[in-house]
C-alpha cells in the first residue's frame, strides 16, 4: 500500500509504518490537540479577519489544519499496517468540543448536563458537618454499597 500526501510532511508513509504503533497513537494524540486549539484560535481571530495581517495568518492556520488532519491520516492507515483494523474508529477522533459555558471554568469545566456535580456539592447521605449523627451501626450497614 502507498499513499501520497496533498500537503508537505515531516516523514513519508513508508517511515510512518515503520514507526512504533505507540509512537503514531501518541502523535495522533499531539495532532489532534494541536487541531482543538487551532480551531478555538480560528474561531477568535474570524472577528478581526478584515484585518489583512490576520486574514493572512487564517489562511495559513487553515493549510495547517489540512496539513494535520492529513498527518493524523497516514498515521491511521500505517497504524492498520500493524494490524490495528480499528485505527480508523472513533477512539482517534477529535474529542467533542465543550460547551461554551464550560470553557469559563464554572465547576472545573464539569456541569449537571454531563452529570458531574462539583466537588463542594455534598454526596448522597454524607452528614459530615450537620452535627452528631443518630444512626445505629445497623443503620450504617444497611446504606453501604453493596456489590
């Protein structure tokens, strides 16, 4: 199998196979986080693109981000060299960007829609703090987890 690249790239398909498949998911990984940023970046500056400076630079952002997203792709096809049938699935997609309400770190970044609550939220029969508790040791066994 052969594959040509439509952008410039650091190393060719034939090295790319020749790579440790731990190596390519890592990069993968790099790619991929360098591509949310990007992204998030491009968002931005498209408020300042009559400017021609910054209409310049989100025209090369963009060949970067087909650069990447090609790279990420050889990395896929040479990881399914190594056997790794799924390297093209899901598990090395783009994780889903989040909620613009999230971005301002209310919660940690966690909000009820994904039914995370924050740490400062009390747990469920968690009386630490409400005073002296009435509960027998009976009590206490019947609320455990039980497996």
């Amino acid at each position: 199998m052969d594959f040509t690249p439509c952008h410039p790239q650091p190393f060719t398909f034939q090295q790319a196979i020749s790579f440790d498949p731990e190596v390519s998911a890592d990069e993968i990984s790099r790619l991929q986080n360098s591509i949310s940023h990007l992204k998030r970046t491009q968002e931005e500056l498209q408020e300042y693109a009559e400017d021609p400076d910054i209409a310049q630079a989100i025209k090369e952002n963009n060949q970067t981000l087909a650069s990447q997203d090609e790279r990420i792709f050889m990395l896929k096809l040479a990881l399914t060299q190594h056997g790794a049938s799924n390297a093209t699935s899901a598990h090395y997609d783009l994780p889903p960007e989040p909620e613009p309400e999230s971005r301002n770190g209310r919660h940690g970044g966690f909000t009820s829609d994904n039914g995370l609550e924050p740490l400062d939220t009390p747990l469920p029969g968690d009386n630490s703090g409400l005073g002296p508790s009435n509960s027998t040791e009976e009590d206490e066994q019947e609320s455990g987890v039980h497996l």
